[in-house]
C-alpha cells in the first residue's frame, strides 16, 4: 500500500466556455479572429475608446439560456453584469465585464459517465457571462497587445468541489464539453482555445473533515491536461503534506511539455477588483416564456442519446466515437427510430470505424456538416440484413456514401457488389462447380468426413460468381448436393 | 441675446463667421478651447448650396470638449486627452448636425467634468460672462459663456449633478438636465454613467425645447436611453408647484431666496398654487451622490492607461510605472481625489458599507420624489447657494465646493429633468437662477412653464 493512498484529492473546475456568436459579447466586431491579423476585429467598443458603450448580444443571452438546459439550470429571470476591475494591457477598459452578483445560469448538474459505465454527478454552482480580455505576447523589451479577442462572449461555468479523481475530473470536462457542443452553445474547438479549464485542487487525508489548502491550475485547454494536471498535482500536494510542509494556496501553470505544474502567483497577490453594477447595462429580464422559446431549440445532449442506445447493446468505445461527433450521433438514432435496432446498430458500428482515425478524447469538432441521407443508411442496413451485401462491402459502401455518394443498391450494382441469395442462380453455379473435374478431390474428401474441404468448394462457387454469391447459401446448397 | 431663429434663412457661412468672430472677440474668458473653423466653413457652404437642410439649417454651435466631435481634438480639457482626435462623433452632434446646425468650436470644463467651477481644466479657467474675476459654473462653463455672450444661440453640455444648470444660473441663461437616458449618451466621455446626462444651453426655453426634441430619442449604441418622449407626454393638470423648504434655509444666500420667490409670484400669476414641501432625504444627497459618483467615475476613467491613446509617460522602465506616472500625469488633482473616492468605496469590505448603502438611500429619494409628484407638476427651487463666486475661492476647499452642489445633485440622483432659468441679477449684477425640477419624462412642460414666465 503506498503512502497516496492515505489521501484524497477535491477538485473543482472553471470552465470558460467561448460562445458561437458572429459578433462580440458588446460590439458589432467579427467575432471569428482564428488566424486573423492581430488587431484587426476590434471595435471601437472593445478597443475602450472614450464614449463607448456596451450594446449587449442578444444572441449570446440566447446561448447562455441553451447552457442553461444542458447544465440542468434554472435560468435567472434577472441577471446583471458587473464591473471586475483590474489593469492589464489586455484589458482595454481597465475592468472586464462579468456577472458578479446575479448570474444568468443558476445551480445545476452535470452527469458525466465514468469507465466502469456509472455516471458521476457534478454540481454547478453557476455559470455567468463575461467578456473575454485580449492576449499579450512578450518580446525582448517590449509587449505587444492582441485585442483581436477581447470582447469575445464568454460564459463561465463554475462547478461545485464535487469530483475525487483525476478520471472524474477528464470525465466531467469531457462531458460539459459534449453538452456545450451540442446545445449549439460553442464551436468546442480546444486547439482555439473555445473551452479552458480552471482546475482547483486540494489534498487531504482520508476521512479528514476539513479540505486541504488548494492550488488552481490556470489555462488547461485539453482533456487530457486536465487528468494529467490533476494527476500531477496530487502526488505534489502529498509529497508535501508528507514532508510536514504546509500547501501553498496559490495560482499555477501547466508545462504541457514537461507535464508540471508551475507556480505563478500566491494569494498575498491576490487583486481588489472593486466589483461594481454595470451601470451602462441595464438588467437581462427573462421571462419563462421567452426562456422555454429558447431552449425549444436545444437539441437532443448526450445523455439522452445514450439512454436511447442502451437497447443497442453498444460497446462504451462505439458510444464515445458516435458521440463525439454530432452529425453521426444524429443520424445513427434517426435510422434506430425509422429502422430499428439491428439496422441502427449496423450503422452505428460503420460511424465508430470511420471515426477510429481521430483521437476522440480531444476531439476537435470542426463539424463539418455530414450530408448522407438517412434513407440511404437505412437501405444500405436493410441490405446487410438481407445478405444482400456482404458486411465487407457494406463497409465499402458506406464509405461512399460518406464521401458523398447516393442509393447504395445502384452503387452496388454499380460495382457489382450485390449478393446473389437467388437459390436457382447459384444452384446453377453449384452445378458447375461440383461437375468441374477439380472439384472431385475435395468432394471425395467431404464425403470422407473431412468437411473443411468444403471451403475449396464454396471458394470456386464465390469466384465463379465473382464474388456476388451468398456464400453461406452456396454452402447450403453444396451439402444438399452432395 | 440672440435667438436660433434670428440664425434660420440666412447665410451659413456668414453665420459661421460672425460666430468665429465673436468667439475670438472674447478669447479672455478662455470659454473655448478650440475652434473647428475649417469644418465649419466647409459644412456652412453646404448649407448655403442646399446640401445639407433641416430645422437648424446654418445655425452654429458649440459643445462642451467632452463631446467626440470632428474638426478639433477632443480633450476632455485634460491633458490625458490633449491630442486625442475622435475617430467618431457623438450621437447628439451627429444629429444636431442631420438638422443642419454648425459646430463652430469645443467649449472649456473641469476636467473630465469633475467640479463645479471649470477651474479644474488643464488649461485654465473659464471666465464668468458678467464678472471676469469670477467662475463660470461648471463643469460646463465655457458652453454656458458662450451662449450668454451670444456667441452661439446655443450649446451643449452634460450634467452629472449639476453641471448644466449651475453654469447657466451663473451666467443667466437657460440649462437643462434631461430625464436621464433622454439623450444618448454615445460618443461623450463618460463621467458617471448612472447620472451623466446631455443637454443643452440657450437664451430662452424654446430654443433649448427644440434644440433637446432633435437630440433626444432611443440609440441603439446606448442601451439606457428611453424610447421618444419628448413630445407625446400629458400636459401639467395639478396646477400646484411645490416650494422645497430645506432651500430655503439660511444657508441659501438671501438674494438666492428672494429670487426664487420672485418667481414663484410669476407661477401664481399663471395660475399655478405654491406649497412649501419637505424634501427631507435631500440632506443625505451630497452623501450619496459623493459614494456614487466617483466609484462610478473611478472605474469609468481606469481605461485612460497610456496603452492605446492619450498621454503615455516618457521613458518608462516596467508596466507599473507606465500606469502610475501617465495617469499622474494627465489627470488634474481633483479628477485623482475622485479616482481615490471612488476606489476606496468600492474595495472588498467598503462595498457594502457606503456603495450598497448609497444605492438604498437613493431609492428612498427616488420615493420621495415619487410621492411629490402625485401632487404637485413640478418642485421649485435655487440652483445654487451662491451667485458665481470669486476665481480661486473655494479652489482650497474640496468640502465647500462639493457643498455647493447640494440642490443639483438629488434631481440627478433621481433622474429626473430640472431646468435652470434666468431670475435677473444680484444687487452686484451677478446672474441669478432659480431650478424646476418635473416628474420623469415631463422635460418638454417645464420647458414650456419656464417660456410662459419668460413672456410675463
């Protein structure tokens, strides 16, 4: 038994969620500054010209409210924004706009699926809105500021201390990942920093009553910096703990490359930010109505669809790769509810293997809009079912359909890789087969009970019919010959 | 005193002229602190060409240095801003400017409009229009003198506890602070946001009527502006006018409460009855409005950093230097005072203890006004204590200048429309003001009050 295993960790996790908005959280600039010039989608407003005010961006109220319902929160029916006071050169008008004191999004949850398949909840303690700050690049001498970013609509979700493993922590950001995606609330694209995740550890031992002195690891943009932070950090706080030393309360970094964390402020640091109401902003009044009209628009989230698979009897692994990617997870429960179980199933198998290529665990869902018609899935699942297909050729023509194509039985028409389950057909070619001189040395074989010597047989038959025969027919027909 | 309809079918450029003239014909009471003559040359002989029209077609103007508006820097009268040219212009000078009128220059004010004399302007005070060794009000002096001495029939100003109506009850002429979110707000330096108001000063209050119906309305670039009201509201019916008692007291000049009787007589004879009223949360005011105000003003004046625009100190060594010597450096001793105020209210542990604390008490002024309203059309008071006091009296005194401020700062804390019109002169010929303060949104029928006395 080794020493961490006197010890328990508590995390809590911050989660900036960047939101799908054309413009900024105040002001008409394009709110898509990826590989941008830097400067060049600032505003008036975000620059922090005297006179400016803010203009909110409804649509991003509106994603706020989406959020809402994937976090399982009541959505305020008044909510505020504040002044965070603070001065940084990212920072244009020396406060950053938030919500302090009435935050749109209220208590709520998340369940996040663990390995062994139970589900962890996590509570939300609230999500508010707020504006993003611009980024800051060091030079020998000098700074130069990027306000290409500042203003960009954020919400940050704030969860309770809730989880107690590096794998619950992956789990639930994993999870409020998918959700965000999927209410349409972001574009999820961690590379661009869309999500990024505040990880607030302590240690303490087993049982203790009170929580251990905690460090927040700042800026973790994947899931897997998430667990390895985590992971990383436990072993740290212990080993200290051990030593007899006392854990600093303080801010850290993450070293993706040397997989550390680093200290970068302590809380004697810690800044007055003179909360203040905005008052250039008047109060967000929603009304249940206008709230339910809302998130009427938020499509099926993740736990439901798994709900819906569990019929399937779908391994963890399929479910993951179907769910990472929306399209796919769309389509494959379009085609359990027209079609059935076996032939969602099917297709579900086909989405999974398409997706091994990418590493799902980051998944970077650039959505690019899956256009294959249902229909087509279906028909194509049906054939399968048929044996009117092999499942190597389904594969085949699944693919195709990915890539664009339509009516998979003219495709496989097309390229002759239809089944012939017609009995009379192949009874023909059996015919042939067994009356090939060949073909005798085997035949006396089986009838001398070597039946594996029946392969060489339905192996001519498949060659004659090149390939399109049902072999397990042919097989059949073969032994009642004989 | 000239009037905007002496200026109406005549030539711009002429107009333009002769109000240049004027303007540099009085250059001693530093009321200006620039010109914007090749704009306004160039825009009036659109005028005289017919290209530009409308109801203030060739008349000039002037605004307060706050206003972002082309043709000069816009300085805010501090150095943090001196070379400061506005990419934009305010929302209120783009629309005076649809209707034809011509901003012929930018006028003085304490600094960032903090103060009550436009002694706190870093480039001089502004003279008073009937003694030069006096003040002209403020924060908007210099628009309140150039429209007494009939530079301009008109010009703008803000007023953030008193900054139009204390100025042109020095100077003698009509001022008035809007139901907040009348105007918008866009495109003026902000002092504090929840009382910062824009309007304007004239010679009569017909004038300043039409001049605020142009300027007043919803801006989608201000979300706390109110739809149009300006002329759609129910007409004065109670036909009683409150007196408050607490202006009435000692306190006030003598002179000050004969004049603001005198103009009570003139309300009788309209047929108006007046009751002295209690308007007792007005002695907690300058309280709240010394809480409020500058927390306000300290986190809307934290952008001017010397990162983007504006003063930037010279050969700093580490970022905190930058912030620390630029900001010392272009803000004036009365706007770091505020800054200070304002800091220290709203740091962990204080917040609640005066900001929140202030709120409160501003509601239950708003309440008060509120139930005053059931009752009576409009309140009647002074402007000010004092008629316009010496250059460099109270300058020593932060208290007794903040003091003068307490009859101007509920109807702003209130947001609630006051006018400031012209009662005649002191025995010494200082320019005397008396104030009506109206219900929200009743802007156009205090107007109206104040021009059926000016006909008495």
């Amino acid at each position: 038994m080794s020493v961490y295993d006197d010890y328990e960790m508590t995390i809590g996790i911050e989660c900036h969620v960047q939101l799908a908005t054309k413009t900024k959280l105040f002001s008409p600039a394009d709110n898509d500054a990826r590989d941008a010039e830097p400067n060049s989608k600032t505003h008036q407003i975000d620059f922090g010209l005297p006179g400016m005010l803010p203009v909110l961006n409804k649509h991003a109220v509106e994603l706020a409210v989406r959020a809402g319902k994937a976090l399982n929160s009541p959505i305020a029916h008044v909510s505020r924004f504040d002044r965070k006071h603070y001065f940084y050169p990212d920072l244009p008008k020396g406060y950053q706009t938030s919500q302090m004191y009435n935050p749109i999004i209220l208590a709520g949850y998340v369940d996040a699926p663990l390995e062994d398949g139970s589900l962890k909840r996590v509570r939300i303690d609230h999500a508010h809105m707020e504006e993003d700050a611009g980024k800051l690049t060091h030079h020998d001498g000098y700074s130069l500021v990027d306000l290409n970013r500042a203003g960009t609509p954020l919400i940050e979700i704030v969860s309770e201390p809730d989880m107690h493993s590096a794998e619950e922590a992956k789990a639930y950001v994993s999870e409020l990942h998918k959700l965000m995606v999927y209410a349409g609330v972001t574009y999820g694209n961690l590379y661009h920093g869309n999500m990024r995740f505040d990880v607030n550890i302590s240690v303490a031992k087993k049982g203790a009553t009170e929580l251990g002195k905690r460090a927040e690891i700042k800026n973790l943009n994947s899931f897997r910096s998430v667990e390895r932070a985590a992971e990383y950090e436990f072993k740290r706080q212990v080993d200290i703990l051990e030593r007899g030393e006392e854990v600093v309360q303080e801010t850290r970094g993450w070293n993706d490359d040397k997989q550390i964390t680093i200290s970068q402020r302590s809380k004697e640091d810690a800044q007055d930010y003179r909360y203040m109401p905005d008052p250039d902003i008047p109060p967000v009044v929603l009304t249940d109505e206008v709230i339910a009209e809302i998130q009427s628009k938020v499509p099926m989230l993740p736990g439901e669809y798994r709900e819906k698979w569990s019929a399937l009897n779908l391994d963890k692994s399929v479910i993951n790769s179907l769910l990472s990617n929306q399209d796919y997870a769309q389509i494959t429960l379009e085609v359990q509810e027209k079609s059935g179980e076996a032939s969602a199933k099917r297709v579900a198998h086909w989405f999974a293997s398409a997706l091994t290529a990418s590493d799902e665990s980051d998944a970077q869902t650039d959505n690019e809009s899956i256009r294959v018609a249902v229909d087509d899935l279906i028909e194509l699942a049906e054939m399968t079912e048929k044996s009117e297909v092999s499942s190597t050729n389904a594969k085949e023509l699944f693919n195709e359909l990915l890539a664009g194509a339509k009516n998979p039985r003219k495709l496989a028409e097309e390229k002759n890789l239809l089944q012939v389950s017609d009995e009379s057909a192949i009874a023909a070619i059996v015919d042939e087969v067994l009356n090939d001189p060949a073909s005798a040395a085997s035949i006396a074989d089986i009838k001398a009970g070597k039946d594996k010597a029946i392969g060489y047989l339905v192996g001519q038959v498949m060659k004659k019919s090149k390939g399109q025969a049902n072999p397990s027919l042919a097989q059949k027909l073969i032994r009642e010959k004989l | 005193m000239s009037k905007i309809s002496d200026f109406i079918g005549k030539s711009a450029v002429e107009n333009v002229k002769e109000a240049l003239r004027r303007a540099r014909e009085i250059e001693e009471y530093n009321a200006l602190l620039s010109l914007t003559e090749e704009r306004a040359l160039e825009r009036a002989a659109r005028v005289d060409a017919g290209e530009i029209s409308g109801r203030l077609a060739g008349v000039p103007f002037v605004v307060k240095d706050n206003f972002l508006a082309f043709g000069a820097p816009t300085t805010a009268a501090s150095k943090m801003l001196e070379n400061f040219n506005a990419p934009l212009q305010a929302t209120a000078v783009e629309k005076l400017e649809a209707e034809g009128a011509i901003c012929i220059g930018k006028a003085n004010l304490d600094a960032f409009a903090h103060g009550g004399s436009t002694e706190n302007s870093a480039f001089g005070p502004t003279k008073n229009a009937a003694d030069e060794t006096r003040v002209a009000g403020g924060s908007s002096g210099g628009s309140a003198v150039v429209t007494a001495l009939d530079v301009v029939p008109f010009a703008l100003g803000t007023d953030t506890g008193g900054s139009i109506r204390q100025p042109a009850s020095f100077n003698g002429v009509v001022g008035i602070k809007p139901t907040y979110g009348a105007v918008s707000r866009y495109g003026v330096v902000a002092m504090a946001s929840s009382t910062d108001t824009i309007g304007c000063f004239a010679t009569n209050a017909e004038d300043t009527d039409l001049v605020m119906e142009i300027m007043a309305g919803r801006d989608d670039k201000d979300m706390t502006t109110l739809p149009d009201f300006w002329n759609n509201q129910p007409e004065f019916a109670k036909k009683k006018i409150g007196l408050v008692k607490q202006c009435m007291t000692d306190d006030v000049d003598a002179e000050v409460r004969q004049k603001t009787l005198d103009y009570a007589e003139k309300l009788k004879q309209l047929g108006y009855e007046i009751e002295e009223v209690d308007l007792s949360m007005m002695q907690h005011s300058l309280a709240m409005y010394y809480i409020i105000v500058p927390a306000e003003l300290s986190s809307n004046l934290a952008r001017y950093d010397g990162v983007r625009y504006g003063h930037r100190a010279a050969e700093v060594k580490t970022l905190a230097e930058l912030y620390g010597r630029s900001r010392n450096e272009g803000f004036m001793t009365e706007n770091k005072r505020r800054i200070m105020i304002g800091s220290f209210v709203l740091s962990s542990g204080f917040f609640d203890a005066y900001y929140m604390q202030a709120q409160k008490a501003r509601t239950l002024l708003i309440d008060e006004f509120k139930k005053l309203f059931t009752e009576y059309d409009a309140l009647l008071m002074p402007v000010a204590p004092t008629p316009a006091f010496k250059i460099g009296e109270n300058a020593s005194d932060p208290i007794k200048m903040y003091l003068a401020d307490i009859m101007t700062v509920p109807a702003s804390l209130a947001g609630l429309p006051a006018v400031s019109a012209p009662v005649g002169n002191s025995d010494e010929g200082l320019p005397i003001g008396v104030q009506l303060i109206g219900d929200y949104k009743s802007d156009k029928n205090l107007l109206k009050l104040v021009s059926e006395v000016e006909k008495i």
